[in-house]
C-alpha cells in the first residue's frame, strides 16, 4: 500500500472528516459553496495556460510570505 504524504496540520484523519463532509452534501448544497467560494471580494478565478501554472503557483506562494507578519 502507498503511503501518503499530506501537507502541514494534515493527516488522514481529518482528510476523511473533510471526505466525509463534502460526500453528504446535496447538489443544492455543493452549488451554494461553490457560489459562495466565488463572491470573496479578495480573490478571482482565471484560466490559466497549463505551462504557466508553476510560474502562476509560485508567485502566489511568494505574495503570501510578503504578507505574512
């Protein structure tokens, strides 16, 4: 068997709560978080050309480490 690596403050324990959660959602339910994830003011959604995405998750990474304190 694999063995998985999870990110930071992650193990499989909470991985399952969050499967768990969203594996009981009805699909109104999953349509209004999805919604909702889309109206943050601090936030947008773009396509992205695939070759790009490294340099896209990079500079993202490095904007959140400026603002951090």
């Amino acid at each position: 068997m694999k063995q998985h690596q999870f990110p930071a403050g992650w193990d499989d324990q909470r991985v399952r709560r969050v499967l768990t959660h969203y594996e009981k959602l009805t699909d109104e339910e999953v349509v209004a978080e999805n919604e909702a994830a889309f109206e943050t003011s601090s936030a947008t959604a773009m396509a992205v050309p695939r070759d790009l995405v490294p340099t896209v998750r990079g500079l993202i990474a490095k904007h959140k480490r400026s603002r951090r304190p």
